[in-house]
C-alpha cells in the first residue's frame, strides 16, 4: 500500500472517529435534557374538588369561597384549579347520590363541606356519619386527599343533638387521619357584617373570610408532594 492511500485511509479513520464522539456526545445531551421536560410532575395541573352546599355558592359562584381560593392559589403560583361542584340545599345523602363521577383522575383534593343542612333538619347523626365515611373512603381509595370542613348546628333539636353534632367532625378527622377545618363560619356566622339579610349565607366579605379559614388548612396540602 503506498504512503498516499494509508494517509487518505488514516484521515477517513480520525474523521469517522470524530462523528462518532459528536453523535456521542449529542445523544448524551438529548437525554441530559428529558429531565427537565414537560411532563415533569410541577408541570401538570392538579384539581382541587369542593363538594358541599349553599355556604360554597354564596353569594354567587363567582364569589363564593371557592373562587377567593383559586385566587389565593393564583396569588401564590401554585399549579392547582379549583371546582366548585357544590349545590345549594344539599345534604350529605344528596352529595352521597351525586360525588362519583367528580373524582376523576386529575383531581388530588376533596373539600368536604357538607351537613349543615343535615343538622338543621335533625337527620340522624349516625346516617350523617356513614355518608361522609362513604365519601371520604371512596376519595382515599383514589388516592385523594380530603380536607373535612366542621360545621355546627343550632340546639332547635336540642342541646343533646348539637353537641353530638359537634363531635362527629372531629371524630371523623381523627378516624380517618385527615385534617380539619374546626369550623368553617368561624367570624362569620350571626355576623351582619359578613352575611347576607338572613344572616345565614355568606355575602362576598363573609366568603372571603371563609377562604380565609379555609386556606390555612388547604395551603399546607397544595404544596407538598
């Protein structure tokens, strides 16, 4: 073989060598790179559920304490989008008939705000009690988290009745290993200030002091894994 073919074959030898490393090296960066992708877990949009009644759609959808959380979680850049699937007049038996459908699999919280419509027409505490066990387990079951909202009721059906009433919010935290709102009208309840003319729904201050409340309990839960 003469000294001019060896050369021209040494040359092609280093420059394949030479496309080989670049080729190398690109292919290590291109997987380098699919860690910060998009479909990174930060990226992806969680849903935060609200199934309760009339104190969730007071004033109006657009003002009750749902939104004022959306807000807040704007406010703080959280990935996060709140639905208000909450009804007005509902009791737990009614949400019990209607929750199924609304834990899909983009949803990671459920605000449980129910029973005040219960108390106030004397179900019984044990029926009120397995309703929202039912709830709460079927969360659990797909992997989501709930947040109970307590509520109290006046002693129309006696002092007996309310304070069994009381407990049962707690008791239901405690059963279950979930946080709880103590109660969810703290500084707003009889409040002319935060209530509509029957003092009874929220007005948009009144919503706003409730999300308030509520975001304490609820900000901890958006923000760890």
């Amino acid at each position: 073989m003469d000294a001019r073919r060896l050369s021209n074959l040494r040359r092609r030898h280093v420059l394949t060598v030479c496309a080989a490393a670049v080729l190398a090296a690109a292919l290590l960066s291109g997987c380098g790179s699919s860690t910060t992708s998009p479909s990174a877990p930060g990226s992806v949009t969680r849903r935060v559920v609200v199934l309760g009644d009339s104190l969730a759609v007071s004033p109006s959808n657009a003002d009750a304490f749902p939104a004022r959380l959306q807000a807040r979680i704007d406010g703080a850049g959280l990935n996060w989008k709140v639905t208000n699937a909450s009804v007005n007049g509902d009791t737990t038996a009614d949400a019990l008939r209607r929750f199924t459908p609304l834990l899909t699999d983009d949803v990671s919280i459920l605000v449980l705000e129910l029973g005040a419509n219960d108390g106030l027409q004397g179900a019984d505490i044990s029926i009120i009690e397995r309703n929202l066990s039912t709830i709460i387990e079927a969360a659990r079951a797909r992997n989501i988290r709930v947040l109970l909202a307590g509520m109290e009721t006046p002693p129309t059906r006696g002092f007996d009745y309310s304070i069994a009433f009381h407990n049962l919010f707690p008791a239901l935290a405690q059963r279950y290993g979930i946080p709880l709102v103590p109660f969810l009208l703290t500084g707003v309840v009889l409040n002319p200030e935060f209530n509509g003319p029957d003092l009874v729904h929220p007005n948009a201050a009144g919503a706003q002091r409730i999300a308030d409340t509520v975001w304490g309990y609820l900000e901890p839960m958006l923000r760890s894994p």
